[in-house]
C-alpha cells in the first residue's frame, strides 16, 4: 500500500471532486425491480455460482493503453462526457490509488462474500421462482455511500470502496452512517436490495403502513439470512438491550400519542430513518437506538405470522392495515 502524505482535508475536497465521476452509473443504470410474486412451495436451490466481477481491479491495473478496450467491454460504466484522457487521470490520482490499494487488502478473498451471497440469492430463489441470480460488479466510486449499491434486476454495482472502514476516508461522514461503512454490513445491505425487491411501497401516508413496509422488509430479510431484526438494523448488544426492555413503552408512546394513523413526514425522520437516534423529545432520546418504528413493525408482522396460516408470499402482498389489526399485537 501506499504512504500516506496528505492531509484529511485534501482527501476529502479530492473525493468532492470525483461526486460528478461517480454520478455516471446512476444516470447509466437504470434501476427496476422484479415484481413477479409466486405463491409456490419453497425450495431452496444452491446449484449455480456467484458472479463476482472485480472491474475495480481490470480498471487501476490495465495499462493506461487499454482503457479503450475495457470501455468497450463496459459501456454502461463510462460516461461519453469524459475521454479517455480523463480516465487516465483517475488512474493516476493518488486518492483513487489509495483507495483502491485499501479495497485491494481487505477484500482479497471474497469467498465469504460469495458463499453469503449465494445463501441470500438461494432463498430468495426459492420464495420467488422467477427471481434471476444477479451478476454482481464491484467498483470504487469515489466513497459516495448514498449510492454504495446499484441494482438493475440482472447486475448488481457494489462500490467496495463504500464498506473499507476507514476513519481517514470517511471523517466527514456521520458516525452513525460510517459504522455501518464495513465489510460485516455487505450481505445485510445486499440482503435488503433484493428483499424490496418483493415488497410493495404504500402509496397512503399513514405512519402505520410505513411501519408495517419495514416490518415486512425485515420479516422477508430475516427469512433469507437467518438475522433478526435487531440484527438487520444493525444494533450492538446496547441498543438491542435497550428496545427490548422499552419495547412495552415505546408502543404506548406510538398509541397516547396517536402516531399509528397520523400522516406526518416527520415521523418518517423521528422513528423509521437511520440516524443517531430515535427521537421521542424526551430525555430518553440520546439512549434510543434509531429505527424504532422499523423494529416494531417487524414484531407487528411477526406476531400476525404466527397467529395466520397464510405462507411468507401471501403475508408480504398483505393489506398493512388489516395486517396490524389482525396480529393483535401486544407488547
């Protein structure tokens, strides 16, 4: 690896610099989803193999002769605003060299990113027949974490330069956003792409159905990785603790308050978004993990599966509301 001989502020104004470079493969990709739901009996099939494509690597290690070539081969990755002199510079920069050299040592052995990949990929086949494996591409991209996964249903981009837990790299990123910027968190955050995949966005506002949303997104990522939800949502043995022991209060909080039916977008931000906190505007705030609205979804959808017959298809295309009063839950 190299030396590192600039200082914080240098590599942060240089990655700034690259936030319209990495913009292409948004304004490339287009994204969609699978929406073909099958009510069949699960079976889970693990006879194909996991994709990996390492364009991070072909792209910093072709000779700069080349780069034609692998333009050719990955249209979709470059955009016809840069040449191919403008390549040669990103090839060239030492931040871009930098990172890549740190992406290089931590994930020189991606076999255990491919064997979860493959568990996740094998389940969500066997729910859904008609789910297609995806090809996975890796690349840097300039550690935009808002966009450290793309999907278009047959290719998956996976910026590993987004999941290299660097404190240098990520010192101007909120904390609450770079602790989840490690390798642990790839296969949840892959797991969540292609849970959503399933899962309808209510088109009413009512805060109920969005919690039921996430209780679904939860309930269909447990099934696929075995993790439960605090798990999921990335809670240390603290924040577990916490909403386990106040899970009773939290919901009379939601009930005295009349949250369920409200239409608010700030509850959005207060109880379902990751942040440092869940926000009650009470004392209690700073201990709270966030995505409380999320983790009692997930209870709500959980306790309405073990009182229905109805398979995980059935439960998922289920209508939020008659969902939440027919799990009868009770915390």
């Amino acid at each position: 690896m190299i030396n590192l001989k600039f200082s914080t502020s240098q590599i942060q104004c240089q990655i700034n610099s690259f936030s319209v470079q990495s913009k292409i493969f948004i304004s490339i990709i287009c994204i969609s989803f699978l929406s073909c739901i099958s009510n069949t009996t699960q079976k889970f099939d693990s006879d194909f193999d996991i994709q990996i494509d390492r364009f991070e690597k072909k792209f910093f290690e072709i000779s700069e002769d080349s780069i034609s070539n692998l333009i050719n081969e990955y249209p979709f990755l470059f955009s016809n605003e840069f040449d191919v002199s403008n390549w040669i510079e990103i090839k060239r920069d030492s931040t871009r060299n930098y990172i890549y050299n740190k992406t290089v040592n931590i994930f020189e052995d991606t076999s255990l990113l491919e064997k979860d990949f493959k568990k996740i990929f094998s389940k969500a086949k066997g729910y859904f027949p008609n789910f297609d494996i995806p090809k996975i591409i890796t690349l840097n991209n300039g550690v935009d974490y808002k966009y450290n996964l793309i999907d278009s249903d047959s290719i998956i981009l996976l910026s590993l330069d987004c999941y290299l837990d660097d404190e240098l790299l990520y010192g101007n990123i909120p904390k609450h956003i770079s602790d989840q910027m490690n390798p642990d968190f790839i296969s949840n955050d892959i797991n969540e792409l292609i849970s959503s995949r399933f899962i309808e966005f209510p088109t009413d506002r009512k805060f109920i159905s969005k919690i039921i949303y996430h209780g679904k997104l939860l309930f269909l990522m447990n099934k696929l990785s075995d993790n439960n939800a605090s798990e999921l949502l990335g809670y240390d043995k603290i924040k577990s603790s916490w909403i386990n022991e106040n899970e009773k209060e939290v919901w009379k909080y939601f009930i005295e308050n009349d949250l369920l039916f409200s239409t608010k977008s700030s509850l959005d931000y207060r109880f379902l978004a990751n942040a440092p906190f869940s926000k009650f505007g009470l004392s209690i705030d700073y201990q709270s993990p966030p995505m409380v609205g999320r983790w009692l979804g997930f209870q709500i959808v959980e306790s309405f599966s073990k009182k229905s017959t109805k398979n995980l298809i059935e439960i998922l295309a289920y209508d939020n509301y008659e969902l939440y009063l027919e799990s009868n839950y009770k915390p």
